[in-house]
C-alpha cells in the first residue's frame, strides 16, 4: 500500500494550495455527507448489505467521510486539486488529530474505492461491514470536528 507523505509536503508539491476559507462550499459538503449518510442507513435496513451490493456501501461510506475532511480543508483555508488530491485529504486527518490507524484505515479504504472505480474490484460483504463500522465510528467524530457552520 501507498505510504501517505506529510500534509505539508503535499503544500509544497502544489497538491494543496493555501486560499480563502470557503463556508459555502464547505456548507454544500456537509449537507451531502448528510444526505449520503441518511441514505447509506436506508440502504442498509431496506435493501441490506450483501456481496453483490458491497462495493456501493464501501464507495459511498468513502465519500462520506472524505467529503467532511475536504469541508475542514476549505474551512481551514486549503484546496486539493489534480493527482494525489485524496491522499493530501486523508492526510491532512493527522493535522485533524486522528490516530495513525484511522489514517491507515481511511488510506487503505480511499485506495481500494480506486480500485472499484477505475479498475473493477469487487469487494465482500466482509469487508464492506468493517467500513460501515468505521463509518459509524468515524462520521460524528468527523462532524464534530467541522462543527456547526452558519
């Protein structure tokens, strides 16, 4: 698996770039995480998970959580744009306080949605339960963290 650098590094190589906060945009995100997360739990009780449907909770809990990192990024005044764009997102949660395992999960997790998106991975419903409890874990702390905006 790919070792994520420092978030700084990611500044410096131009992935990252320091500008204006912007609440709308992060507003914007916020409310998608929402509507994502409620639709992600309606899923589950209605539909339920299974190994043919696993790959779409493993996507969508990704981008949940991704979502609520890059709305404290333009909170906090960065952007991310072009290639390794997620990888500065997910390391910037060290800068947030997260523990080097959440960082590593998140990573793995952002690595194997990659491979769903542009390669045809199928993942299990295996290990689509590990993310969901992840999520469970992760998505109020996340909201904590970017707090109540205006």
């Amino acid at each position: 698996m790919w070792l994520l650098r420092n978030f700084d590094e990611y500044v410096i190589d131009g992935v990252v770039k320091k500008r204006t906060p912007d609440i709308g945009r992060a507003r914007s995100l916020i409310e998608q995480t929402e509507n994502r997360s409620k639709f992600l739990a309606e899923m589950s009780e209605k539909i339920g998970l299974t190994d043919e449907n696993a790959n779409y909770f493993i996507e969508y809990s990704y981008d949940v959580l991704i979502e609520l990192v890059r709305a404290k990024l333009l909170l906090d005044g960065f952007s991310s744009s072009g290639e390794r764009a997620h990888e500065a997102e997910v390391a910037y949660m060290r800068n947030m306080g997260f523990s080097e395992h959440d960082v590593r999960f998140i990573n793995d997790l952002r690595f194997y949605r990659n491979g769903i998106k542009y390669y045809g991975k199928s993942f299990g419903k295996d290990y689509a339960e590990k993310v969901l409890v992840f999520l469970d874990e992760m998505y109020p702390k996340l909201r904590d963290i970017v707090g109540k905006i205006a």
